[in-house]
C-alpha cells in the first residue's frame, strides 16, 4: 500500500495514512491504542534513554500522549503504531515531531519493545517514514535527538546515512544529559 498524503494548497492541512512494509503495518495511533502506549511507555528498556517525561504511572498519560497525535489536521505530529501483519501484535512506535513546513525540516522519534529489537523491524518502519518524509511532508531535513549512551539508535540512524552535526543537553529531573544530534538530508 502506497502512502497516501493530501496537501491542501489553499489550507495547509495534511493527512497521515497508514503506511505497510513488508511485514508490518504502520499504523496511525487512535484511542484504541491505549493499552499498549500504557505499558510501551512504563517500561523499564523503552525508558532508558528517554529524558523528557518519566515512565508512565497513570493510563490517563497514555490518553494525553494519544490526544497529542491525533490532534485535528493540520498538526505538526503524527506517529504511527507498528503492527505485525502476520500477528497483529504491536511492536513499538515511530514518527514525527516537530514538524516545521517552513524550514522544510521535522524531527524523527521511535521505540520498540524490547522483544523485537535486533529482528530489523524497526529499520522497515523507518525506511518507510523516511520515504514518507521525503515523498508526502516535502521536508530536506529530518533530525534525530539521541542520548550518547543508545547505541542501536545511533547504529540504525548511521545505517540510514544520518550524520552527526552536533550534540546539546537535555535537563532532566534535576540532571543533565549530552545528546547527539544527527540530520539526514534528503
């Protein structure tokens, strides 16, 4: 299934689709998804690298972090739940933030569950979003913010040609964090 984007020239609204690989689904967060960005997002392996919010606690989280990317069009967001087609069983999430039409740039999240690290699921899906990127939101820079210390996240981002341009810090509960910021030029 091809990407299917709509770019309204007169209102600036987009449309996130689903998108497919060859064995996963990518599919657009919706409420349905609450059980699973619950328990994503308490885990103790998804949160080791992340230094934004603390593990979730409350499913009413999981509800925020729903409302967020299932804004009404046009947003500057979307993320998409990574589904095996031939199970049905999620698997992490990947997407966008920070999406800026003007400078032509976004920036680039994902996670997976520990389960399913180093089956290359995650290297489909974002391949997939990267040509989504590329094709549908007609950005040239795609960004990705990645605390020092995740080494997969630095090998896949290097195994799809993003580049080091620099580092920054990240505070975080009362503790600094150095994260390098890598940028694919499309």
């Amino acid at each position: 299934m091809d990407a299917i984007y709509d770019m309204n020239q007169d209102t600036g609204e987009a449309m996130f689709t689903n998108l497919e690989t060859q064995r996963l689904t990518l599919r657009c967060i919706d409420h349905s998804d609450r059980d699973f960005i619950f328990k994503e997002f308490q885990s103790e392996f998804i949160n080791r690298y992340l230094f934004d919010e603390e593990p979730m606690t409350d499913i009413s989280q999981a509800d925020q972090l729903i409302e967020f990317y299932t804004m009404s069009e046009p947003r500057m967001q979307n993320r998409w739940v990574l589904v095996d087609k031939i199970t049905g069983e999620k698997l992490g999430t990947c997407g966008y933030h920070f999406w800026k039409p003007d400078l032509q740039e976004v920036e680039i999240g994902f996670e997976l569950m520990e389960a399913f690290n180093g089956k290359g699921y995650m290297l489909e899906a974002v391949e997939t979003i990267l040509a989504f990127a590329r094709q549908q939101m007609q950005v040239k820079t795609i960004r990705a913010v990645v605390y020092q210390g995740n080494t997969k996240c630095i090998q896949l981002l290097e195994k799809l040609q993003f580049v080091k341009v620099g580092d920054e810090n990240t505070e975080f509960d009362g503790k600094s964090y150095l994260h390098d910021v890598y940028a694919l030029k499309i």
